[in-house]
C-alpha cells in the first residue's frame, strides 16, 4: 500500500475531519481514506467539453440578445517618420 502525506490543510477542515471520523467510529486516517474512495470511485457525469457543461448550466436560465454596435472605418495608420 502506498502512503501519502498532505501538508497545509486547514485547521478548521481538520478539526471538521476530526469530527465526522468519531462520528462513524473511525480514525481520521480511516476517514480521509473513505472519502477519497467515495469521491473517486462515483463514476464521472461528465461528458463534452467544458464549453458544452458551462451552456447545460446556464442554457435553462434563458438568453439574452445583446446589441452589435456598428462597425466604424478604420482609422488612419500612425505615421512614425517626422
């Protein structure tokens, strides 16, 4: 088995890990090792790109038609030399 460490995590994260693992009557150890299994082995929805996941989120919510503005000539270029 390969073990790991993780380093920085945050006090109150940790104190919330704390909690849960006495809730279920296991170590934290235990506990972090059943989330990361859940997490990991729930098969993944997704399915596209990111692109195709931002409109499914947002598609239901409605359009909006936004106004072009006209395009304008082009202006003259900048001319360096004196």
């Amino acid at each position: 088995m390969a073990s790991m460490t993780i380093r920085d995590i945050d006090e109150q994260l940790k104190s919330r890990l704390r909690v849960q693992a006495a809730r279920h009557g296991r170590s934290m150890e235990d506990e972090a090792r059943d989330i990361l299994r859940t997490a990991l082995s729930a098969k993944s929805s997704r399915s596209g790109t990111l692109v195709d996941s931002i409109r499914a989120r947002i598609e239901p919510l409605g359009g909006v038609a936004l106004k072009i503005a006209p395009r304008e000539a082009m202006r003259e270029p900048v001319k360096l030399d004196k």
